[in-house]
C-alpha cells in the first residue's frame, strides 16, 4: 500500500515535470498561474482573517467551504485533461487493485496547485471562526476532512463519468469552461454588490443551512467548539467522515466496475469500436435513400441553402464553435440583464448582444480547418465566393436577428423605457450589419488556424492574426456603425428630435442591410484570389 501511494505521488510529479519541459512557454503559463492563484488564495485568507471576531464570519467561511467544494465536484467535467491521473483507464491495463488504488489516487491529488489554492482558503475559513485551544485543535481535523472531502468528491466524479470524460460530449464540456467562468463572475459580481448593499447578515439563512452539509459542516464544527457546543461539533465532524467514507466507498466501486468490466481499457475498447456489425449496418441499403434532414427542407435551394445548413452544423456539433457561440449568447445577455437587474444598467448596454453575436462572423474560414480545401474547390470566380460568404452570413443572422431582437425587448421591460426600444433596436441592426460587413473582409483577408485539440483557440505564431481580426474589424464594425450612432445622438440631444427616435428602427436595419452586402461584395474578390493562401493559414492547427 505505501509502495504504490509512493509510486503514484512520484507518477503525478513527473507527469507535472515532464508537462513543464515540453516548451517554455508552458512553463511561463504554469509559473504565471501559480503566481497568480496563489497570490488570490493568500489575499483571501487575509481577508478571512480580517473577519475574525465579526459576527457574520462563520457564514462567510461555511459557503466559501461550500463553493471550494463545489468547484472541486465540477472541474473534472469541464477541465478533463487538466490532470491526466483523473483518467482511471490509464491504469486497467497493470495488476493493480481498486481498493489499494484509491488510496493511492487520493495522495496523488493532493499534489498540485489546486490542493494549495484550497488548502490556504481552508486555513482562513478555519481560522475566521476559531477561538481557543480546543478550537484550534478541532479546526487541524476540519481542516483535513475538508480538503480530503474536495479531492475525493473530485476523484469520484471523474470516475463516475469518465466514458462521458473521453468523449466527444466530455470535449464539448471542456470547452464550454469559458462560460463557466464568465457566468460565475456575473454571479459573484451581482451577489457582491448585493452585500455591500444590504451586509452580510444576509447569508444567515444560507450558513444555517451548510453548517450541516459536508464539508462546510466541518467548519461549522469548529464554530461549535468555539462556542462550547461539543455535542453539536461532534454530530458536525462525524457528518463529514461519513461523507467522506461515502465517497470513497462510490469511488471504489466505479474503480473496481471500470477495472474489471471488459470495455474498461482503451484497446479492448478500440477493438471493439472497429469490428465490422455497425458499420455494414450504416452501409447498407437504407443509408443512402435516407430522407434529407428537416433542416435543409427549411433553408433555401442552391448554393445558399447548402453553406446555410453546414455552417449552422458547425455550431450545433463542432465543439470549438459551439462553446464561441454559447458564450456569446450568455455575455450577450448577461450583461445588459444584470445591470438592468441591479438598477444601474442603460437600454444601450442591449447592443451587446449584437455586438457579441456579431463576432462569430469573424475569421469564418479558420472553423473549417484543413476541410477549407473542399470549399475552395468549389469556388472560381467573385461570385461564387460571394454566394458562400452570404450564406454563412445569413446562417449567423438565423440566430442573431432573433436573439438581438429578444435581448433588447427583454432589457426595456425590464428598464420600463419602451419609448426607445425603435432606437435601440435600430442601432443594434446597424451594428450587427457592420459587424457582418467587417467579419467577412477580416475572413479573407486576416485568416488563421483553430487548433481542434486542446483549449488553445489560436494556432501558434497566428496570436497576431487573430488580435488584428477581431479588434481590428471591432474597431472598423465602429466606424462603420458611425453614422446611425450619430443620428441617435442627433436625436436625443435636439429639442423635438424625441417625436422622430422610432426612425432609427428602419434607418437602422436598411442601413445594417446596406452595409452587409457592400461588406460581402468587397470580400469576395479578395476571397476568390486568395483561396491557396487561405487554406495554407487555416491549416496550421
């Protein structure tokens, strides 16, 4: 048993290593991440410890426990290949046993920055509520049930999940992390401002509740001691050791099922991928006189209909393009909502949907990777190009023109200004049509790779590229957008120019129109001439 906890901690150490020598730029990134992590965990546990003695702190420290353990239950579904002995089927293949295993596999995971970054804010949560000799000595064993309580109910997860892990859909999580994060900061920023409004004494109810739940009820358990409730601190501690037997008794069990079931290795699971029953099935006769799908039945004929219903699969199966998209339309409304919703927001902050939602135009060959080549041979002249530039681009307004058009209605009710709305909404078609105008230029003319493995979304040495794509065309997408932007301007500031803002609504969609197309007949030519040199940037990832 000690042998394999120590062969396993010294696999996870020279699996870091090895990571960190595989280019310095990697090693820059690790050194960067653990600075920065590192430095918040240690001015949080100074702030946790600034609490000490307030007499809302133990709620502060119950849900910072409970939020650290939730984000140990979700990372290995969105960051699967962050640690790569999360992946049990790496080991079916050696004489090892799952109950020795475990074991093993939890000393492993204590190794790393993540159990750090947890084990300081551990520290300041126990020590925000621990007050006297008997506390101190409780909080050394919360402190432990705690960390291991994380780690295990990470370990559990991931080997609950791990067929969905090595998947495509486990990919598709992956990659969606960055909503995640962007939804989560939304959150603790509307949650932080409602705090600093109304105090602290408003996470009561919430601690009340956590004090009991593992691993929170560890902590909870040294607020007990503190205050001289032994039998309350007892039953506090002992629902954490059951919740950690509970793990990893279930993480044992999906161990042993994983270790002893025939598919449970990678090579028997590849061998039985290519035998022959599946694939002479999809063969046969049937296949080919299966029906179009309902999609295609609903988008035009042609060229047109055909770009269309590729580039809305892109976004509903490619997972890089997928979790653009999803990002876009959760910032997209997430922004203008939340600040409607916290009383400081404007109609104007509606825009951003478009705003968001017409990125996606940008860099539309660099999705297609090395597959570009089937595009290019399709294309021989300015007019092809443009048919294929159009329809991508009305693949995109499918989406954004509703999407906009609901953001928008959703921030005035919730604003209650619906004298606006006609301006807003004409100054969101605007910008979407200029965006959609510079998106397509930027395309031919400022291309680059899209790795397809990997959270990277750059190949390397194109950084450049895409810097100049993006906020180069958001930049253009402003100054095209400029003179609806004045004439709203125009409107709001002259005595009676109130009586004519609902102009802007048809001025603004015949403009975002206008300026569309004039965007995709410039792109064209450009496209046309330029094919060899697109396909040789898009295909470096």
């Amino acid at each position: 048993m000690t042998g394999l906890t120590s062969t396993v901690v010294r696999l996870k150490l020279s699996l870091l290593r090895n990571g960190l020598r595989q280019s310095g730029g990697r090693r820059a990134a690790f050194v960067a991440s653990a600075v920065v992590a590192l430095l918040f965990a240690a001015l949080q546990l100074l702030g946790l410890l600034a609490l000490r003695g307030h007499a809302h702190a133990d709620a502060v420290a119950l849900l910072g426990t409970a939020v650290l353990a939730l984000g140990w239950a979700v990372m290995p579904l969105f960051f699967p290949s962050g640690d790569e002995t999360l992946d049990p089927t790496r080991l079916v293949m050696l004489p090892l046993r799952p109950r020795p295993l475990v074991g093993a596999l939890l000393a492993a995971s204590l190794v790393g920055i993540g159990p750090l970054f947890t084990l300081l804010l551990l520290v300041g949560c126990v020590l925000s509520v621990a007050h006297g000799a008997a506390a101190y000595v409780t909080g050394a064993v919360a402190l432990a049930l705690a960390l291991l309580v994380c780690v295990a109910l990470a370990r559990a997860v991931a080997t609950a999940n791990v067929r969905l892990l090595t998947s495509r859909k486990g990919r598709d999580l992956a990659v969606l992390s960055g909503l995640v994060i962007a939804v989560g900061a939304q959150l603790v920023n509307f949650g932080a401002q409602r705090l600093g409004s109304a105090g602290l004494g408003q996470l009561a109810p919430v601690a009340d509740v956590l004090r009991w739940l593992p691993p929170a009820s560890a902590v909870g358990a040294v607020r007990s001691v503190s205050e001289g409730s032994y039998g309350t601190a007892t039953a506090q501690l002992l629902l954490s050791v059951a919740a950690l037997a509970l793990l990893i008794g279930g993480w044992a069990g999906s161990l042993t099922r994983l270790m002893t079931s025939p598919w449970g290795s990678p090579l028997l699971e590849r061998s039985r991928k290519l035998g022959g029953g599946s694939t002479l099935q999809a063969a046969g006769p049937g296949a080919r006189e299966r029906p179009s799908s309902g999609l295609g039945r609903l988008l035009p004929t042609g060229r047109t209909g055909t770009v269309m219903e590729r580039s809305l699969r892109y976004i509903w199966r490619d997972p890089k393009t997928k979790a653009a998209w999803v990002t876009s339309l959760a910032i997209g409304l997430i922004v203008p909502v939340f600040n409607a919703l916290q009383g400081t927001g404007s109609i104007y902050f509606a825009c951003f949907a478009a705003g968001m939602l017409g990125i996606q135009m940008y860099n539309q060959f660099g999705q297609d990777t090395s597959a570009f080549w089937l595009v290019a041979t399709s294309i021989s002249s300015p007019r092809d190009a443009y048919a294929e530039l159009r329809g991508r681009a009305l693949a995109l307004l499918v989406i954004t023109l509703p999407y906009a058009t609901l953001v928008t209605v959703l921030t005035t009710a919730m604003l209650g200004d619906w004298a606006r709305l006609p301006e807003v909404l004409g100054l969101s078609f605007a910008l979407l049509g200029a965006m959609l105008a510079t998106g397509a230029w930027t395309s031919a003319r400022f291309p680059y790779s899209i790795p397809q493995e990997g959270h990277k979304n750059v190949a390397p040495g194109q950084a450049g590229l895409a810097w100049i794509s993006i906020f180069g065309g958001m930049v253009a997408a402003a100054l095209v957008c400029a003179p609806v932007i004045a004439l709203t301007v125009w409107l709001n500031v002259s005595a009676d120019g109130d009586a004519w803002t609902w102009l802007l609504l048809p001025v603004g969609a015949v403009y975002g129109a206008v300026v569309t197309g004039t965007g995709l007949r410039l792109a064209a030519p450009r496209t046309a001439r330029y094919l060899p040199e697109i396909l040789t940037a898009v295909s470096k990832g």
